[in-house]
C-alpha cells in the first residue's frame, strides 16, 4: 500500500549519496559502498540546524534545573517556616 519514500543521506564515512528508504529512518543501515554501519537519518540536517537543536537542548535542560531548583528553595523556605 502506497509508495515508499526514500531519502537521500550522504555516508558519513565515505560520503556517498544512499538512497534511503523513509522506514529505516533511526534505524542502524550499512553502506553498501564501504559497509560502514550508521543511524539512517544521521547527518540529513546541516550544521547549523542541528546546532540550534543543541541550544534548544541545552536551554531546555537548563530550565529543567531552575525549575528544579526553585522547588528545592520552596520545599526549603516551607521547612523553614514550619521549623518555626
Ligand atoms: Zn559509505
């Protein structure tokens, strides 16, 4: 059913263009040119794009501790006043 998608994604180890069917996207594929095995998908998005997934990595992670921290510092302030 339906016709299947292919993607074109360099080798990162020998560089050449695979066609790449769209269901093994994620998924270990070995390049038939130098048998190399990698992660179809990898190295689709060029630097840039995948640089800024980083930063929105990095910021998330770092919103994830300050919201963590502030519920430290409010378990902390709670205890304080029932010490009290
Ligand atoms: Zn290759």
């Amino acid at each position: 059913m339906g016709q299947t998608n292919f993607y074109v994604n360099p080798c990162p180890t020998c560089g050449r263009r695979l066609e790449i069917a769209a269901r093994h996207l994620g998924h270990p594929v070995e390049c038939p040119h130098c048998t190399s095995r990698f992660l179809a998908g990898q190295g689709m998005s060029d630097e840039r794009t995948s640089a800024v997934e980083q930063a929105l990595l990095r910021a998330d992670q770092y919103l994830a501790t300050l919201a963590e921290l502030q519920e430290v510092a409010a378990d902390w302030e709670r205890g304080q006043s029932v010490s009290d």
